[in-house]
C-alpha cells in the first residue's frame, strides 16, 4: 500500500517503536502528518507490547541509552500520549512467523502483522515497512 497522504478514513494507529519513542521524548523528529495524529487524541493510537519488549531489550543492552526516560516512564508516558495496548494474539503471532518477507526483525514482523489483521494505519518512517504491501503506513 506504501504511504498515504490522507487519513481521513482510518479506524486506528499503530505505533512503529521510534514512533513512540520520537513522541515521547524528540517529538520534533516526527513527520507532520504523524505529529498531526498524535497530538490529536480524537484518534484511536495503539501501542504494541512487542514495543516495549523492544525498548527494554535495547536499553538493557545498551543500544538506547538517551531514553532512560522513555524505559522509566513507560506506562505513564503510553497514557498521556492516549495509546491503547494492543495485545499481541495467536494470529498476530502465528502470522508474523509464517509471512514470505526477507526482513527478519522479529519486532518489525510482528508490528506489521498486528497492523495487517487488526486493519491498523502503522505510524512508521522505516522505509521496510513502508514498502511492505500488506500494511498502510504514515509519516
């Protein structure tokens, strides 16, 4: 589907991990069209648990050290931004390990296939994911 210039008809958003990340603490990194539906709490956002997984795991090993107060703060910060947790079902899981796609991340796959099933808008600039033909994407 690749990138969309009109989000007037969306149900809902995904957030990519920086997504979230950029929202909560370097939000002038967003693209407008994303800053747009964050800041508007009109919008439905969702927030992956496989977001968080990643965050923490990166932080641990030392790979996200600049967001100690995105890892401290999670919940609160999830909560003030207006996402919703999506939680992570058998389908989206079972999916997201068969799919024919050379990109082997497995946090990637897993937010493309939440977004594919769950007819979700993901809020990504990730150039892998926005190519990929299953999901809409915006930034």
């Amino acid at each position: 589907m690749g990138t969309v210039t009109s989000i007037s008809g969306a149900r809902g958003y995904l957030l990519d991990t920086h997504t979230f990340l950029w929202a909560a603490q370097m939000p002038a990194l967003l693209g407008s069209c994303a800053q747009g539906v964050i800041e508007d709490m009109s919008h439905k956002l969702y927030l992956s648990p496989i977001s968080a997984y990643e965050i923490v795991n990166k932080y641990r090993l030392g790979k996200l050290e600049a967001f100690r107060l995105v890892v401290d703060n999670y919940t609160e910060i999830m909560r003030k931004l207006g996402a919703i947790e999506l939680p992570v079902t058998l389908a989206h899981a079972y999916q997201a390990g068969q799919m024919e796609w050379e990109h082997r991340d497995p946090f990637d796959r897993m937010l493309v296939s939440q977004a594919a099933l769950e007819d979700l808008v993901l809020i990504t600039q990730d150039t892998v994911l926005v190519a990929h033909p299953w999901v809409e994407t915006i930034w």
